[in-house]
C-alpha cells in the first residue's frame, strides 16, 4: 500500500481528514482527563494513528513525471 495521498482534492480524502482533525481534537481533550494508564495509552495510540493518517497528506510532495527532462 502507497502511503501518501494522490489527490488531495478527492472528496474522500477531504472527509477522512475533517474526520481525523475532529477526533484528534476530542481525543486531545480526553488525554487531559485524569485516566488510568491503560486508557492514556488507548488515547494516545488512537491519537498517533489520527496523526498519521493526517501525515499522509503531507508526505506528497513531490511529482513524478517519467520521460521528462528539465532544462535549467
């Protein structure tokens, strides 16, 4: 599986990230409780996936264009 996103603009990718931003505030919010440990960590690792499924996006910087030559 590639792990970056090929179009940024895809009503799917936009509705996954709204969705990942909402639910890492929440969760951001949840961390802040008091909570046994076994929660914190339930937390913090739904809270890493959500970083790095937004991370995706990012990761895409760069065009690959084959067969094409760049003159300077």
């Amino acid at each position: 599986m590639e792990d970056k996103i090929q179009d940024r603009a895809s009503t799917e990718w936009l509705r996954v990230k709204a969705h990942c931003i909402k639910k890492l505030n929440e969760l951001r919010d949840d961390n802040e409780r008091d909570l046994d440990p076994v929660e914190t960590a339930k937390i913090r690792g739904a809270i890493s996936l959500a970083r790095e499924i937004l991370e995706m996006e990012e990761k895409e910087k760069t065009v690959d264009v084959p067969n094409t030559k760049y003159i300077e």
